[in-house]
C-alpha cells in the first residue's frame, strides 16, 4: 500500500522540481542596462548583464584574487609588458572562433577616439597590443599600471567578425559573447531574457534561463520577492530588510559594500563659488553624515574620509570625516565673500542608489542651513549618468563609485585626476601624487603618495564626503546565490535549490 501511495507522491514532487527548474531567474535592479556593448559601457547594472554574455581575459574572485578565465596564464615581461597566453577552442555564441586577433580588435575598438567609448580613459594605459600567434599576446603599457589585472578581468572580448558584420550600434542590443550565456529579448526598461549557453567552454550554467527587470522603486522589488515574481532584488533600503527578514520563501543576505556614495563639485562649470576651496570645505562641514548614516541606513554605512575608509589601500590613518560644524561652514562662506549666500544646482538619480534621493533631499536641507539655495534635480538615471560621463555636470552631483580592488588608485584616478572619466576637478600638485601613485607597483611608494593625496583632498576639498553602504539583497529561497562586495551579480556559480 506505502508504494502504491508514494509513485504518485514522488512523480508529484519532480513535477513540481521540474516547475521550479522551468520558471526563469528573474533579478531586479534599480536601472536597466545602457548597452550591451561592452566596449561602450562599465556601470553597474548594465555590467551585471554584461559580464554574464562575455568572459574577461581574467576572473576576479570574490576575495578580490584572480583566476584565469580567456587567459590561462599571464606574467609580466618587463614593467611595461604584459604577457597573457589565451584560451584555445574557445568560441563565440555563433561559432565564431576566439583568438589573439579578437583580444586586439576589443582593445583598439575601445581605444579607438572615433568610437568615443566611456570607458576608453581607463583603458589608455595601454599603448597597444601585440599578437605573437593565435593564443599569445603582449600588452604594452605605457608605465607600469599596479592594477592591471583588475583591467584585464574587465575587459570583456567581442568577436571581430560578427561586429563588423552588423556594427556597433544593432551589436549594442544583440550582442554575443563567449559567456555562459546569451541574449534571447532585450524590451528596454520592461525585460532582458539571457538563456545558458549550451557550448560554455567551462560547462552550461546550472540555471537555464535568467530575466532582468528594471525597477527603480526599491518597495515594487520588495513586493515581488514577497509575491515570488522576483528571486534576486538588489539594494534593499534599511527600512526593509526587517520586512525581508521575515518574509516566507525570502531571506536578506548582506555583504560589506566597496562602493562610495559622494558629491561631485563642477569645479570646472560656470559657477565660480566652486573654485574657492574655502566653499567646498564649508559644504563638507554643513553636512550632518553621521545623522545620515544613522536617520537613513539605521547605522548600516560608514562615513569616508577622502572618499575613502579604512578598508582601502592608501587611506590616511591621520585623517577623520569633516565634522558636523554648521557655525564653521557659514563661517567660511562669509569669508570666502558669500555672507548673504549663494545659488547651486545638485542633481540626484532617483532608485539607482539605495536611498538616494533622501539622501540628496537631506544633503540640500543642510546645504540650505548654512545660506545655500539649492536647485534640487532628481533625474532618471540613465539620462543622468550619460551627462555626467559626457562632462555635463550640474553644480552638485550626487554619484556613486564602486571600488572593487579596494584600492586609492580606482577611486582618485578616475574621479580626480584632471581630464579623467568622472573628474570636475583640476589640481596639478595632486595630479602629481596621483600620478606617482598610478604608475608604480611598489607598495611602499604607492602608500605614501596616497597618504600625501588624500591630506591634499581633505584639505581642498573637491568633492563632499559622504559614506560607504553595507549592500543588501533580497534572495527567494530557491536561489542558491552569495553576494559580494564588488556587486557583482555572476550567475553562473549560482544554483536553485
């Protein structure tokens, strides 16, 4: 009788396996992806999608360690030269073959000006690459770059056969990669399908089929986890991960984050006020930070100093976050000749970050405290963040910036080094520093250049310091997936239980 009633039973329990397999992974962000072209974009969400459809020539590892991924081996030559011996039977989701030649062709598209890639300028270490055979390259730097490998295991390879066929802009909505997986749909800002790739050269990914769903209102991600509609959701705000805590089929899964909060100053704009350091400093000093970090995040982010915190190679142990001091910050905005106040535009994305547009609301009311009448614009991110990548920055902008090497030299290089990705900012004795900084690999030269930058930062203050922000994830209890620091979201190690 108990194996006449447990036939039915059993089959019943693989249907519903069999459900749960067939029902697609579905990750919420806060913003859809850009493109996806790789070689036209780097922030975050559309990173998420991009680094599941096409490998790197390295894997980076959670603890911040690489592992070979289209490159098998790599070593240095001399300071300048890299040497990477690359993956062989390797190929493209069409059947295009991957070789030295498509390592070249990724490179040059980046660096090339007519391209006008966002991402060229962190890439412009690199002088060329040169192909020794189909699975060896040199890459030839311009002065020794300390953290290479972190740019190799960014750069995602494109096939050079099939871009050339179709071009840039239909191969930036369907793309193809060697990655465990591929584009099936992309409706811009409804859905993003992705299926595994069932020729991966390191096996088909455990989970079949995956969407993206742009949802910028962090309570809309929190009810489709709850309603089972969501299996992932990132940037759970503090008012809700008690909520998540407690859902059925859901839990919270938080990691320590690498990415800093801040606001830009336009010192290089049309508002002169911008240019005396005496106003940026009254801004840093008008800012309550650690009323934010409590009143906003329950306590759960750090304040920085310098952009930075403790965690970060090259922060200054000297050095701690300006304080509260509203009487200071009038103070010097008297001084600086700005007594009866004066005029800035901040501009805030709305969802991209956790809490962010309270987080502007809160920095404009304390701006305002002090005799600052402030312009508050909150802007869908996409838009946004095309202005600011473009070098059309309001006054103030609030922005983040993921620190994934957990290293002075990705934060200051590409935000403060005059002529850099996202600098509004012009200093030529820290261009100095920064510069010495980038271009050495000894530890104790780097350290010390980045104690003497970040004094010369705090002193001038081109930026308002804000925090860092433990990152937290709602996670459905048939995901089997582990959040990391560098906010990553890579699939292929992820399973459903």
């Amino acid at each position: 009788m108990k194996t006449v009633l447990r036939r039915p039973l059993v089959l019943l329990l693989a249907l519903l396996g069999a459900a749960a397999m067939a029902q697609p992974v579905v990750v919420m962000q806060s913003a859809d992806a850009k493109t996806l072209d790789p070689t036209m974009n780097r922030e975050t969400p559309t990173f998420n999608v991009l680094l599941n459809v096409f490998d790197g020539l390295l894997h980076k590892n959670p603890d911040g360690s690489f592992a070979p991924d289209l490159a098998t081996s790599w070593k240095t030559i001399d300071p300048t030269t890299w040497e990477l011996t690359l993956r062989q039977g390797v190929t493209f989701q069409n059947g295009e073959a991957f070789d030295a030649n498509a390592v070249k062709f990724t490179v040059d598209r980046i660096l090339d000006p007519e391209a006008k890639s966002p991402i060229a300028r962190g890439f412009a270490f690199i002088d060329s690459v040169e192909v020794q055979d189909p699975y060896t390259i040199r890459i030839h730097t311009s002065a020794p770059q300390p953290l290479a490998e972190t740019y190799f295991s960014e750069l995602m390879i494109v096939p050079p056969g099939y871009y050339g066929d179709v071009g840039p802009e239909r191969f930036g909505t369907e793309p193809i990669g060697t990655g465990p997986y591929q584009v099936v749909s992309w409706k811009r800002d409804v859905a993003l399908t992705l299926k595994a790739n069932p020729d991966y050269w390191a096996g088909p990914a455990a989970i079949p089929d995956v969407v993206f769903k742009p949802v910028p209102e962090a309570i809309t991600r929190f009810s489709s986890l709850s309603s089972g509609e969501a299996d992932l959701i990132t940037q759970v705000p503090p008012s809700l991960t008690g909520s998540i805590d407690a859902a059925t089929g859901a839990r919270l899964e938080t990691v320590d984050g690498a990415r800093v909060i801040y606001i830009g100053i336009n010192t290089t704009g049309g508002n002169a006020a911008l240019q005396d350091p005496r106003v940026r400093k009254a801004f840093n000093l008008a800012i309550d930070r650690q009323g934010i970090v409590q009143g906003i995040f329950g306590g759960l982010a750090t304040p920085t100093t310098a952009l930075l915190t403790s965690i970060d190679f090259g922060s200054n142990g000297d050095l701690s976050p300006y304080p509260y001091d509203p009487e200071q910050a009038k103070q010097l905005l008297s001084d600086a000749g700005y007594a009866t106040g004066l005029s800035v535009v901040l501009g805030t994305p709305n969802g991209r970050y956790v809490n962010d547009v309270q987080v502007a609301q809160a920095v404009a009311a304390q701006l305002e405290a002090v005799g600052v009448s402030v312009d508050l614009q909150v802007r869908e991110y996409g838009a946004y963040v095309g202005e600011l990548f473009s070098g059309k920055a309001p006054d103030l902008f609030l922005i983040g910036w993921g620190n994934a090497p957990f290293d002075a030299d990705f934060i200051y290089y590409n935000l403060l080094r005059t002529g850099q990705l996202l600098s509004y900012y012009s200093d030529p004795t820290l261009d100095t520093l920064l510069d010495e900084g980038h271009g050495s690999v000894d530890r104790a030269v780097r350290a010390d250049a980045y104690r003497q930058a970040t004094q010369r930062i705090f002193d001038q203050a081109p930026i308002i310091d804000l925090y860092k922000q433990k990152d937290a994830y709602g996670v459905s209890d048939r995901l089997q997936w582990t959040p990391r620091a560098d906010e990553f979201i890579w699939l292929y190690n992820a399973s459903l239980k």
